[in-house]
C-alpha cells in the first residue's frame, strides 16, 4: 500500500509526525519536571485526607442534628450554620482537586468559610 492508497488520517502531512513527536515528548518531559505540579500533588493529597475527615464529622453533625429535632421538635442553630459552612468547605476543596481553581481552601490561603467564595 502506497502512501497515496492510504486514508487521509493515516499520512503524516509531509514529515511533520515525526516533529510532533519530538515536541510531545520534551514537553512531556518538561511537564513532570516542573516543581509546581508536584507541590500541588501534595497539597491535593493533604486536602483528599481533610476532605474525607470532613466525611466523617458531615455524618456527625446529621445524626446529632437529627437526634436534636427528634428529642426537641426544632433543629440546633449552631448546628445548621456549621453544617452550611462544613458543605462550604466540601465545595472549595473539591473546585481545588479538579483543577477549577489555584486557591487553596483551609487550612493554606483561606480561612473557615462562611458563605459561598466569589469567583
């Protein structure tokens, strides 16, 4: 088979796969060495443990705020406003670990939240 029997998106435009290949590779290369990437890699990792602890105190605060308006017929105040800022939290640590954002939530840039970040 000739080059000129082949389908179109099988022939390289006039040697210009093999450049391709050459800039792939170093930028590939230059993308692993960057030093911002894996420092992010760390942070990513901090916040995936601070987020699954964020878990653990989220399912906490559902069954003791449960157990509060089953035992009292109303729900704990303090209780909603920290299940809001908890739900807040969740929101930025996730928008950091998909790469929707470079602010790192709390404990690094921000602090506790409070009310919905502002793009």
């Amino acid at each position: 088979m000739t080059t000129n029997d082949q389908p179109m998106d099988h022939v390289p435009p006039d040697g210009t796969a093999d450049e391709q290949q050459d800039s792939g590779s170093s930028d590939l290369e230059k993308n692993v060495k960057q030093k911002s990437t894996w420092v992010r890699l760390f942070f990513m990792l901090v916040l995936a443990f601070l987020y699954g602890l964020s878990r653990v105190v989220m399912v906490a605060v559902v069954v003791f705020q449960f157990f509060f308006v089953l035992l009292t017929g109303e729900a704990k105040e303090g209780l909603k406003a920290f299940g809001h800022s908890l739900a807040i939290y969740s929101y930025e640590v996730v928008d950091y670990l998909t790469f929707n954002t470079d602010k790192k939530p709390f404990p690094f840039d921000g602090v506790w939240p409070t009310s919905m970040p502002k793009d």
